[in-house]
C-alpha cells in the first residue's frame, strides 16, 4: 500500500507539473525546427552544376505585367502569354529563366499563390525552362501595396517594379515572422521541386535606388538588410533545399575577399553558388569571373545586357561560354516594364522608342528586336545551326 502511494504521488506530482508550466507556442515551434542544412561544399555545389547544361536565360516577367504583384496576383496571372513568351525563349536555346516573387503576395493569399507557382512551374517545364526564383529586392519602388497596379510611366524604365519586403515591413522587426512564414512556406511546399534550379535569396540587398527613389529611401538601409539577409538564408536552409541558395554581388571592388563589404562578403560567404551582376563592358565582365573563381564554385551571371552600356550578347556570351558562366540578360519581351528605355530615364526626357534598346529580346509581336542576337544565342546554344556565309 504504501509503495502504491508514492508511485500515486509521483504520478500526480508529474502531472501537476506539466499543467503548471505549459510549452509556449515558441519553444514547440522550436522543438519543432528543423536544423539548417550546412552551405553546400564545394564538391557538392560543382557536382550539382556538372549535372546542368550550360545555362542561359533572362531575367523574366511577362509583356502583361509591370511588377511582380501582377504577374503573380490570381486576377492579372496571365498563363496564355507566359507559355507564348516562354515558347519564345526556349525557340532560341534558353534552358533558364529569373523569376521574383514577392513576399506580400504569400500574405494576400498563401494558398493562391502556390498554386500559380505550381502552374507556372508546369508551364515552364513544357517550355524547357527552369527557373530560379528570388525571394526579395531591394530595388525600385519601397511601397509595394497588393491589388491594382499602377499605369506605366510613358517612356520610364521599371516605373512599376517594386522593392519587397517594402520600407515598412523592413524597419519594423515585428512584421518579420510574416517575411519567416513566406520563405519557409514557399520552400516547404517546392524545396524538393525538380522543376526549380535554385534560390536568389536577396536581389541587389545594398542597392539604394539611385535618383528613382532615393529621396525616400531609408538612409540607413543596409543596416536593417544585413541582419536580415543573413536571416533568410537561415530561414531558407531550414527547409533543407535540394537546389542551391544564392545571393549575387553586383557593383564593388571584389579583388579580393578582404576588399569586399560586409554584406557582400556575407552574400559569398552563405551562398552554395556564387552568382554576380554586370552591366560593364566586356573586358570587365571578364575581370569579375577572374576574381570570384577564387571561390572555386559556379559561376552564375544573373543579370547582364545593357546595349549602349557595351554590355551586349556577343561581348558577354561568349566569354561566358569559355568561363562556363550560367547567363541571365535583364528582360525577354518588351511590355510594361518598359526596360527598352535605360536607367537614365528617370531623369532624361524620352518621348519614343530608343533607337538602341537598353533591355529585352523581342518585339510584343514575337519578332526579335536584333536578329544577329537571337541567332547568335541559338547558336552559342545549339538550338540554331549556325549561319553559312
């Protein structure tokens, strides 16, 4: 009887306990997290790029839409003209494609969203191409709102795009759990997805805007993205993602690793492939794939072409193809966007079509803007013969 009262004892003494101090909803989220994966190593990531094609694609939005809101958003997800523009792409040996998502619209409408990514995914697929997707932007409009998009400013490059996370979620911490769920949720549904080939983690995070909006720009930006840009690599990690991570340098001196920023430092440092941004001439496109081979891991070009730059397809490609650097020229079809027109359009008058286009591949009608590119694309890929003389 009395070893009964004690095991009684013990039984309600353990029970009262587990009443009396209950798990908080963030120590079972905790005990619930799963451990990051490590950043791949360097054999992991050269395995991983050996298994790919030479990769060349843009950086994509369709004709129809001015920002990623309305590619995205259910009542602008134009499926007709993303399979025709695709088709496009993949007509001349485009394997690839650089897609943004936006972080407001997993809190619009989490369910929607991943649904249309699975569509446009199915629709890529048909059309050869495989995407990488990026999570956010720190460039261009820092008030992103969901709904109805803005009109193009005639002649205006970019006049719509839109940062994301936007300057209100980034300078308030407590808006960053939505900012969790959204890359978390994203990953958990298509972290082992064969149809994505990676993750941009952060476009240009340190980019202040230049004379577009940097009069309302945070002064301080890069003090609030640097913490967090670190964040969203762990975040990302966490659902342990086949395809690797990313974050591309795109402007600095990167002679060296001492001679890199702190933010850039962390973008190579937590990247599983080193990925970087060049609108310069050849000579110094080339130059930059010099200084990131220190790193000994792939190599991917994620924006170039800008023609009066001297940042052309037949100066880049095929240093690139030499170099086996991944391309992905700024823009495939000319539309809302507007990125015919160059940066300096925010501040230079335009009031037609340049005679030079800064951005873009093709014509709305499918044609292409300069047939010698599309040509030398097709060949430089194996789609096209090349062309006797």
């Amino acid at each position: 009887m009395k070893k009964f009262s004690v095991l009684l004892f013990s039984l309600c003494y353990v029970f009262l306990q587990s009443c009396s101090s209950p798990r908080s909803e963030g120590e079972t989220a905790a005990a619930e997290e799963v451990k990051p994966r490590e950043i791949w190593s360097k054999e992991q990531a050269n395995k991983w790029y050996a298994g790919q094609e030479w990769l060349v694609g843009s950086n994509f939005i369709p004709s129809t839409a001015i920002n990623q809101l309305e590619m995205w958003q259910a009542a602008t997800f134009d499926t007709t003209t993303i399979n025709r523009e695709l088709g496009l792409a993949q007509s001349i040996g485009m394997n690839t494609a650089r897609v943004y998502l936006h972080d407001l619209l997993w809190e619009q409408d989490s369910t929607g969203f991943l649904k249309r990514m699975d569509t446009f995914l199915n629709i890529a697929q048909r059309n050869g191409i495989k995407p990488m997707f990026v999570f956010f932007d720190s460039c261009w409009d820092p008030f992103p709102k969901v709904g109805t998009q803005r009109a193009p400013k005639p002649h205006v490059h970019n006049s719509g795009w839109v940062q994301s996370p936007g300057q209100n979620a980034l300078k308030d911490s407590t808006q960053y759990p939505r900012l969790e769920r959204y890359v978390k949720g994203v990953l958990k549904r298509f972290a082992h997805d064969g149809r994505i080939l990676a993750w941009d983690v952060w476009n240009e995070p340190d980019n202040m805007t230049g004379p577009s909006y940097q009069k309302v720009e945070l002064p301080n930006k890069v003090d609030y993205v640097l913490p967090l840009l670190e964040k969203t690599f762990t975040w990302a990690r966490s659902a342990n993602p086949a395809q690797p991570l990313t974050s591309g340098v795109w402007v600095g001196d990167w002679s060296s690793h001492e001679a890199m920023k702190p933010i850039e430092r962390l973008q190579v440092e937590q990247s599983d492939v080193i990925s970087f941004h060049n609108y310069d001439k050849p000579e110094e496109f080339e130059k930059r794939i010099t200084w990131l081979k220190r790193y000994d891991r792939p190599i991917l070009c994620t924006e170039y072409m800008a023609r009066p730059n001297g940042s052309t397809f037949q100066g880049f490609l095929p240093l690139a193809k030499q170099h086996n650097v991944a391309m992905y020229n700024w823009g495939l079809v000319d539309g809302k966007t507007q990125t015919k027109y160059a940066w300096d359009s925010w501040e230079k008058q335009y009031t037609a079509e340049p005679k030079e286009w800064f951005h873009d591949v093709f014509r709305k009608d499918g044609t292409p803007y300069r047939e010698e590119e599309t040509e030398l694309i097709g060949e430089l890929t194996g789609a096209l013969q090349p062309v006797a003389n």
